[in-house]
C-alpha cells in the first residue's frame, strides 16, 4: 500500500513527505481504533450511566485522530491531482476541525481538574461532576428504571444536564469553531480579485490557535501542579498512583503543545495543504511534520489513552443497595460535628470516588 503511494504521488510531493504523511496516517488510525474500542468498551459496561466525561473524552480523541488520518491521505492526493479547493479553503477546514477537536479534548480534561482544585471551596459541589464516571450530560439517578425509560434518558436531549464548567468548554468550542468557519469564507474569497490575502488570513488563524494551545497547555500545567500537592497529602497507594499520573499528564501537555505551537508560530507546516509544487526541503520539513503532529497530538492523545485504559468498575443501580449503606451510620455518629469529619475526609473521597484523569 505504502509502495503505490509512493510511486504514484512521488513527482508531487517528494517521497520523504509521502512516507512521512502515511506513516502519520497509520498512528493516528490506530490511536483512533483504540480510543472507539474504549468508548465501546465503557459503553457497554455502564451503559446506563449516559454520557460522562470518560465517553466524551474518548469520543473527541478518536474523532479528532480519525481526522487526521482523512487530512493525511487527502493532502497527498490534492497535492498530485491540483485540487484548486483543496489549495483555498477546503484544505484549511480539513486541517482545522481535527486540531479544534482536540483542543476540546484537553479543555475538557482540564475542567475536571478544575472542579477537583475547586472541590471543596464551591458552594455548588453537589450539582458539579466529580469523576470521569460520573455523568456530563444526563446525572444517573441511583435507581431502577425499564429499559424503555433508560432508552428515552439516553436519547432525549430534555434531560441533558450540563456543569458550568462543561458549558465554558462548549462556548469556547463553539466560537473557535464559528472562528474557523469566518476565516473559511474569508480565505475563499481573497481567492477572487480583492484586497483580502488568503494567505495571510490562514496565517493569522494557525498563530491564533498556536496561543491558544500555549495558553491551554499553561493552565494544565498550573491545575495539574495544584492537584499534585493537593493529592500528595492523601496517604493511600491510591493517591500516590494518582497524583503521578497527573504530574506526567501534565509534563507531556506542556512539552507537547509548546513544541506544536512554537514549530506553527514559526515555520509554515500548518500551511503546508497551500503546497504548489513549490521546492522544498524534505528533510528539515519531515522532521517538523513530525514535531508539530506526531509530538504535538498523536504523543498526548496516546498517553492520555494510556493512562484512562483503565475501564471504570460496573455499577449496580438497586435501592436496596443504597438503604442498606445508610443503615451502616448510626444517628450519633452523623451528629457530632459534621463540619469538621466532612473537612476531613473530603480530599480523601475525592481521590477514592474518582480518578482525575
């Protein structure tokens, strides 16, 4: 396969961009099979549960590696067949919707660290998500319902429910999403005969979204050394496991989305779709293909989909269950000071109840 590709599209591109696209092809494939094979996985472990933040994280990494792939492959066959859409505005929206998906991603992870820092200072603790298990959209409601009422909650979008932190993340989206479609339009018609350089206006896009992914990968690394020394107090196997996953989660975020966004502030890989059979280096220009999507995506989705491998356990939903654990809390217990055992004991229900990644 690699061989035809090679063969057909080596008078367009040179043959080390080829074999560099394809093979980036393959990993984010496969990162993308995996992350589907997770969402399915989970999906039919806690099926009742709807959709958490687990489910969407997984859904956003496998969209926005499957992305990629197209975005590959397409680049070589315009390149070679002088797609005159491909060159204005159409390669632009291929480039850009995989790497949006994935900003959304990490914004996402870190709003659930943000509601773990935030935890026990919030008044409204009880209507934000604290796990990944725990429902983004419809909240699980701890009882048993027939399959045709857990069908109707799963599929009607009246009960969605959604945190305030989860609604800024979809806000942001939206408008780098909306952001993206006017630069789209803009680009397409500074193809025409006007002042509007199409180039130019693809450029100040990829800068835009470069401070926005350095912005991004600062503020995991701020949240992710808060909830270190946070968790590092919480004596337990748990916490310790925990916490250094956080701390390489938010190493490999910051390496990453740094040398990503320097190598799109400063080289133009990211315009690399505008390609007119122009001369270029394939060497220097392989090596930063390679730091600005193998380093800068495919290296921290595959991480972060290491590091969630880990199926989260099955839930019984019965009543039964439920009166039967309140039973084991005796009246005097609850009352002597309530305040002061729930301080205790929260940063320890935090990391017991859920994982922060």
């Amino acid at each position: 396969m690699m061989m035809m590709i090679e063969f057909r599209y080596g008078s367009c591109y040179p043959k080390a961009l080829v074999c560099v696209n394809v093979a980036l092809a393959c990993i984010d494939a496969v990162i993308s099979a995996f992350a589907f094979y997770q969402l399915i996985r989970i999906q039919a472990r806690n099926s009742h549960l709807g959709w958490n933040r687990q489910k969407v994280f997984h859904l956003m990494i496998g969209s926005s590696n499957m992305g990629y792939v197209v975005y590959f492959m397409l680049t070589l066959i315009a390149a070679c067949e002088d797609w005159v859409c491909w060159s204005q505005s159409c390669g632009f929206v291929v480039m850009a919707c995989p790497k949006i998906l994935f900003l959304a991603a990490f914004l996402l992870l870190l709003s659930f660290w943000v509601d773990l820092c935030h935890q026990a200072n919030d008044e409204d603790d009880d209507n934000e998500e604290s796990s990944p298990q725990e429902n983004l959209l419809p909240r699980a409601s701890y009882k048993q319902r027939s399959n045709a009422e857990s069908h109707r909650t799963c599929c009607s979008f009246r009960t969605i429910h959604v945190g305030s932190r989860q609604r800024v993340v979809i806000l942001v989206t939206a408008l780098i999403f909306i952001l993206m479609i006017t630069f789209a339009v803009l680009i397409w018609i500074g193809m025409g005969r006007n002042p509007i350089d199409s180039e130019l206006v693809a450029r100040v896009y990829v800068d835009l979204f470069s401070v926005a992914i350095l912005l991004l990968g600062g503020a995991l690394a701020c949240y992710g050394l808060l909830l270190f020394l946070k968790m590092r107090k919480v004596r337990s196997e748990r916490a310790s496991s925990e916490m250094w996953k956080v701390a390489g989660l938010a190493v490999v975020s910051v390496l990453c989305f740094t040398s990503s966004a320097l190598v799109a502030l400063f080289t133009e890989i990211p315009m690399l779709y505008h390609w007119h059979h122009q001369h270029v280096d394939a060497v220097r220009t392989s090596l930063l293909l390679i730091l600005y999507y193998l380093i800068g995506s495919s290296l921290p989705s595959a991480y972060v989909l290491w590091v969630m491998r880990e199926l989260p356990p099955s839930i019984a939903v019965t009543v039964v269950e439920e009166s039967r654990t309140i039973a084991f809390f005796h009246d005097s217990a609850a009352t002597i000071n309530p305040q002061r055992w729930t301080a205790a004991t929260s940063l320890q229900n935090q990391v017991s109840r859920a994982s922060p990644i």
